[in-house]
C-alpha cells in the first residue's frame, strides 16, 4: 500500500473513529496495536495534533516506531 494514500483509503474508517471519539459518552476510549505504527500511529498522531502537540514532537514519536520488535521483526522503514 502507497501511504501517501493513507487518508483516502481509511477515510471511512476515520470518519468513524472521529465519531466515536467526538461523543464524551464513549469515554474512557483505549486503542493499541502491537508495534504503535501504521493506522494506529497516524491515529494517535492525528489526535495528539489535535490536542496541541507540536509537529516535532509528533514526527519523533511516531519515529520511534522505527525500532519497534513487537510486531515480529524489523519493521520495514528500520531498514532504510
């Protein structure tokens, strides 16, 4: 998959994580995944923007998925 089509593709799919995380009803909300990267890392980059965080401090934190064994191995990008 070309991420650079990320948001187009899941769009749906945001829409309705968005939804659920605009009605405070649904509160406490919890997500993961194994490694942090890929939907759920752009997820938690989306809303830690949102919520002021600067884009610095947003890149570095998804960077550090880099290294992340959980997922099984070396992730892709850890082997540029």
């Amino acid at each position: 998959m070309d991420y650079g089509d990320y948001f187009t593709v899941n769009r749906e799919s945001l829409v309705k994580v968005f939804s659920i995380l605009s009605n405070e009803e649904n509160y406490p909300i919890y997500f993961h995944c194994n490694g942090g990267a890929d939907r759920t890392g752009a997820l938690a980059f989306l809303i830690n923007g949102l919520l002021g965080v600067s884009y610095d401090d947003l890149a570095v934190d998804y960077e550090l998925t880099t290294f992340s064994f959980a997922a099984g191995g070396i992730r892709q990008r850890s082997k540029l």
